[in-house]
C-alpha cells in the first residue's frame, strides 16, 4: 500500500517496529534502517542493481531479517519542487513493490540528502574510496532520518 501523506503512512503503521529507508539509484540502492523505537535511521548496505526481481528479492530479505514494517523511499524532486523522470522511476518502483509486498510504502523529499551524506563524510575525513562505497546507504538514512522526525513530530502533536 502505497501512502503518500505522512500522516496516513504513519496511521498504517504498528505502534512499534522498523522502518527502512531506500535511496534509489540507477546503479545502487541504498539501505537505511532504523531502530525497533524508531529514533536513529542507521546506513546498512548499499545493494548492485540488477535487474527488479533480483533487487526487490535483496530488500525482502532485508525487511524479513530487520522485522522491517514500512518502507520509505527518496523522492528525488527537482530543486523548484516538480518531479522529473526520476521521480517517476522511483514512482514505478514503489508500484511494483507494493504488487510483492504488504507493508506500507511513502516517499521522503530527498533534495539534498546526497550532498547532506557527503558533508558529514568529509566531516568524519572519510576517503574518497570509502565515500563513494558509503554515499547511497548514508543518503538513505538522512532520507529516513527526515521521516522518524516527522513521524515524532505528528506523535508530539497528537
């Protein structure tokens, strides 16, 4: 079921358990998981594109193995907002995804979460070879990140 309202995401979620958070690329699919709390977004594994089945096989295993309950993937808008062809590939994704599997899927804004993953990796004097290693599951838990502080935002207001 995809949700794009936060609030509804957050409505179909159970009181408790694991978000991952997907920063998809045309190579790479970055992996961010949270804790069971959901507090801190954590980078996992940045996952070889294949071909859909194969990846989509790799991020069950993930979700089956982390006790994973929803799924938020980066919506990589246009800087003045609109959605491009990416926009649209990460759209289809998530509809093909959604044919797989029974937990909750949204889109997280991720303008700027590459860049965002790139400074704190220069901050932390990461290499160049180990930046480029990182840079997609890094992107994917600011992406994911962004969306548990949403999530306690609509909590504390609740």
């Amino acid at each position: 079921m995809i949700l794009d309202a936060p609030e509804d995401f957050a409505a179909a979620l159970p009181a408790h358990g694991a978000l991952a958070g997907l920063d998809l690329g045309t190579v790479t699919i970055g992996v961010a998981v949270s804790d069971l709390m959901r507090s801190v977004a954590s980078p996992l594994e940045t996952i070889k594109r294949k071909k859909f089945t194969l990846d989509a096989a790799r991020l069950f295993e993930i979700t089956t193995h982390r006790m994973i309950v929803g799924l938020v993937l980066g919506l990589p808008r246009n800087m003045d907002g609109s959605e491009g062809p990416r926009c649209q590939a990460t759209r289809a994704f998530a509809r093909n995804l959604e044919k797989l599997t029974p937990l909750p899927i949204t889109f997280w804004d991720e303008r700027l979460s590459t860049v965002a993953a790139e400074r704190a990796m220069l901050a932390a004097d990461m290499s160049r070879k180990r930046r480029a290693e990182r840079i997609d599951n890094v992107a994917a838990s600011y992406i994911l990140q962004g969306m548990l502080d949403r999530l306690r935002h609509l909590e504390a207001r609740a």
